[in-house]
C-alpha cells in the first residue's frame, strides 16, 4: 500500500494530517494540538463517491489506560508505550 501523509492548513493552534493511501484516505484532526481536553477525530473515506465517516478507536488499541490528564499529555504517553513495545 502506498501511504502519504499531508499536514493540511488549520486555523490557528488546530492540527489536521492527511494521510492518503492506494486503497483510501483518513484524516486526523483536533481543534488545538495542545492543551485540548478533546481526543483527536479520525475520519475515513475509501473511492471518490463515498462520504468521510467518522472511525472509533476501540479501547483495545490503547496502550494508557484512560486518565483525567489533559489529552494531549495522554496522546504523548500512548506514543511512548508504542516506542517501547
């Protein structure tokens, strides 16, 4: 599969990725990249007629166990416990 990741213009303090693939297409947003008390939106489309759909991350794919930490904090734990697995 063929992957390209797109960071995409956002308003101010917003984070948008793009990632584009050979069988379709997420994208990854959040209305701030730090200090954001919201999870990021993963969205997914496949074909150019299909509408985006929201995708949930199961629990399972987590590798923290939910905390009251801000949520940034919690993305950089669960990118560390995916660095050392």
């Amino acid at each position: 599969m063929d992957l390209v990741v797109v960071l995409s213009p956002a308003p101010e303090h917003a984070t948008v990725e793009e990632i584009t693939g050979t069988d379709g297409d997420m994208e990854v947003s959040n209305e701030r990249a730090f200090v954001t008390k919201h999870h990021d939106t993963v969205r997914g489309a496949q074909g150019d007629a299909r509408p985006w759909m929201e995708i949930e991350i199961p629990d399972h794919l987590r590798m923290v166990p939910p905390s009251d930490l801000d949520v940034s904090v919690q993305g950089l734990a669960q990118l560390y416990a995916a660095s050392r697995t």
